[in-house]
C-alpha cells in the first residue's frame, strides 16, 4: 500500500462534530487525574475510540473492551495507575422464533431504543436465525430483562449469558477506483452510482463521515469512516495504486 503522505492524508481535526463528546472525555480525564478514581465511559463508536486515544494520550492509563475481543463498539477504562478493568458490561441474549421473519439488527435496536435508552448504553448487538445477543451497560441489564418483551412482534426472553458465542463481524475488503479524494467521488464509487446521485445522497443527509453527517463535499482522509444510509459502513484503510490515466485505487473495509 502507498504511503499515505501527501496523497491520502490523516485527518487533521477528527473532534470536529464531536465537541460535545470530546468536552465530556476531558471531564472524565480530570476526574480521573483529581481523584485518583478510574472512570468508564459508554460504549463508544470506532472514531469515539480514536478520540479518546488522542486526548488521553500517556498521561493516563487507558484500555479497551467491548464484551468479546473483536467487539466494533467498546467502553473505555481510563485510570491513574495501572489496575485491573472492571468494564461495568453485562451480555444478555435470548431465543426467538424463526416463524414469521427473520429479525435483523435494525429490529432490535429500534426495540431497544423505544424503551427509553440511549444508544450508547449499548454496545454491539448480534442477530442469528433464532437468537438475539447484546452487550449492555450493568446498570440497565435488568432492565433491559423486564421490559423488552417482544422485537417486531416476536416474544423474546432475555437473560445473561457471558458464554455467548459470538459471530465475529466479517468484514470485507473492496477496492474503488475514483478520479478524486473528493467525497462526492467517493460515494459514487462505493454506493456504484452517478456523481451528482452522490451529491444529492450528501446533501440530504444520507452519508456519514466519521459519525457525523456530512453537509459538505470535503475530502477523504486515511482512517476515515464512510456510512452510507442504506448502502452500508466503510473504513477507509489507504492506497492501494495509481493508475496511467491518474486515477486512485483505494482500498476500504466494508462492514457486513
């Protein structure tokens, strides 16, 4: 892969649409450095991970986990000195009939957040043919247990269960091949169409740069994350080539 140096840069300015988070990470941080008190944050997005990293730096201690080692959404323990991390997580998973329809991702978290709770209190949520895992914060595991009764329709039962085995998420690697860095050209290419269909997919608030909606037709960086609504979720991994007639080939991660 090409270095990325003055052709696909790193992002300058990640905590731009993230102010509010990264204003909530730094009170955590002088917390933490004031009372001597380990603090864990909810569970935080790929790019809310990269952030924390930057603003923790090594001043603290800082690790990782989202309730299974290849967990996408983790929680973040940030302590004083080093200690053994008590993540506060609780896994929970139930059966459900095949009967109807299968259930999808998308039922369960919509089932999830008409009680009431707010997505980061949820970390990665597993769906299979007749059975439903997620990894929740401790505190709304019960909760969770007595009131979500039924997604779409379908009775479910949720219990813990940390003996979970989880279906790690497969993630397949594309490449594109575009004229530009530009995130019009970009969208084109992953969602396979028309630059000005890509313009207007922006412009009404269908594409997501690093979890915040993009209103402006700005330029891709290395490390980036694409969401495309009803396309899919993609992570920018580098250059792959250029081609004779000065074309890019990139290389991205497609989350299945």
């Amino acid at each position: 892969m090409i270095s990325t140096n003055n052709i696909l840069k790193n992002r300058a300015n990640i905590l731009r649409g993230h102010e509010v988070f990264a204003a909530h990470i730094q009170d955590q941080i002088y917390s933490v450095i004031r009372y001597r008190r380990p603090a864990v944050t909810s569970f935080l997005t790929p790019t809310e991970q990269e952030i924390v990293k930057q603003l923790v730096k090594n001043q603290l201690f800082l690790s990782f986990y989202g309730g299974y080692d290849q967990a996408v959404r983790k929680l973040a323990f940030i302590s004083f000195e080093p200690m053994e991390s008590d993540f506060d997580y609780s896994i929970l998973s139930s059966s459900y009939s095949y009967d109807r329809r299968r259930l999808s991702h998308r039922d369960v978290l919509g089932a999830l957040m008409n009680l009431g709770l707010e997505r980061d209190q949820i970390g990665d949520i597993c769906v299979s043919d007749h059975e439903i895992a997620l990894v929740c914060k401790q505190p709304i595991s019960e909760w969770i247990q007595n009131e979500l009764r039924y997604v779409a329709h379908s009775p479910v039962a949720f219990e813990e269960n940390y003996s979970f085995v989880w279906n790690t998420q497969v993630l397949e690697t594309i490449t594109i091949n575009v004229s530009s860095f530009r995130m019009d050209s970009i969208v084109a290419s992953l969602a396979n169409v028309s630059r000005s269909k890509a313009m207007k997919m922006i412009y009404q608030g269908n594409v997501k740069l690093n979890d915040v909606i993009l209103e402006d037709n700005e330029q891709l960086c290395h490390n980036d994350y694409v969401s495309i609504r009803g396309i899919g979720r993609f992570h920018c991994l580098g250059v792959l080539s250029k081609t004779k007639k000065d074309r890019w080939i990139l290389s991205f991660e497609k989350y299945k």
